[in-house]
C-alpha cells in the first residue's frame, strides 16, 4: 500500500518539520500570528498527540523513564496516535475546508523510526494505514546539524527523543535530508541555523505564495 498521489484534501494542510533544536516552537507562534493578521483562521494541532487519546500516548512515548521500550513499539504508538489525529481530527477538519497546521506529522515517523531507529520501510507501511491518503499540500522543514541544534536544547528539558547518541541524529539529519529529495514540490527547506528574524522572514516569503 503505498500513499496516494493525488491531492485528496479539500482545506488546505501544512506540517512543520525539523531535527531537534531547529526552533520549530518559535517558528510557529510566527506562523500563527501571520495567519491571525491575514484575518485567515486555521486549526493548529501537533504530533504525537493533537487528539486526547493522542496525547495520553504521546506521554508514554516522550517519557524518559520508558528506557525499556523497543524500537518498533515506539513506531507502532507514533503511528497509533497519527491514526487517530488523522481520523478524529485533521481529516475532518480538511474536509470541512479549513486551513491545518500541525507541529511534525508522517514524516517525522519515517526520520525518526525509519532512519533514526533504522526501521526502514517498514514505517513507511505502517503509516500508510495510519494517515489514511491524507498527506501535508506542503511541508515546511526547519533544516540544522544535529551538533548545532541538540545545542540549543537545555539538557534537563529533553525528553525520551532528545537524549538519543548522536549517530541517531545523525541519521534522522540525513532522512530528512533524502525525503526531500523524493518530494521536493512539497518540501520548502529553511535554514534553521540563521537567526529567528532571517528564519521568519524566509518562512513568510513561502505562505505568501499560498492561495487560499
């Protein structure tokens, strides 16, 4: 089963991508704000979570005490949580024609877990089912080097991901990398290493070329 080719929303929906440290948290609040002062009102959710039964998993899966959890588990609860965002929430807003913005959706999955936990295609499968067809119009990455990005992240506030051995974001670094070069329509790359204004600015140059 492989994803669909064909554009099958009817709003419009933009996922927020990045390593860690890229500063996606900061980036959003601006993306939010460009949307209120466009008078445009969107639906902004994140992953994991964005559903209640999301978020108790997302608790589970960013849980540094859950040392013990495997590699597949920890894929098969992002996907879990992805299926159910997908079904209770992004899906029925897009239909409903509204705009969705989401923090990380299907391909944090596949850089994660697939590259990352070097679960390869496997994630991919498994997300198939998990987002149901329902794939971003566009997909903002907020690209920096794992050193300099796992730099800017207070140690005490790391979560199950964050504290990972460099090699792992590493290889999560170079899968996002390869996404896009398999769908550069859809990525639009931001270097993340510039500063927060040259960042917004670059971001806003992207949204101002949507129709909505």
């Amino acid at each position: 089963m492989k994803w669909v080719e064909v554009n099958v929303n009817k709003g419009y929906f933009i996922s927020i991508e990045g390593p860690d440290g890229a500063g996606k948290s900061t980036q959003l609040k601006n993306i939010i704000k460009y949307f209120k002062e466009k008078d445009i009102d969107i639906i902004f959710t994140r992953e994991p979570g964005g559903t209640e039964i999301g978020e108790k998993i997302r608790k589970i899966i960013l849980d540094k005490e859950n040392e013990k959890m495997c590699d597949m588990a920890e894929a098969l609860l992002y996907a879990a949580s992805r299926a159910q965002h997908v079904n209770e929430k992004i899906k029925p807003k897009l239909d409903e024609g509204r705009v969705v913005l989401c923090d990380r959706y299907v391909d944090s999955s596949i850089a994660y877990q697939g590259y990352g936990r070097e679960l390869g295609e496997l994630v991919t499968v498994i997300n198939d089912y998990a987002i149901a067809g329902v794939k971003p119009d566009i997909t903002i990455l907020l690209l920096i080097n794992p050193e300099e990005g796992r730099g800017r992240i207070n140690n005490n506030e790391k979560d199950r991901l964050e504290i990972q051995k460099d090699d792992f974001h590493q290889r999560v670094y170079e899968g996002y990398r390869k996404l896009c070069e398999k769908e550069p329509s859809r990525f639009h790359v931001i270097d993340a290493s510039k500063n927060i204004e040259a960042v917004k600015a670059d971001i806003y140059s992207i949204l101002d070329k949507i129709e909505l």
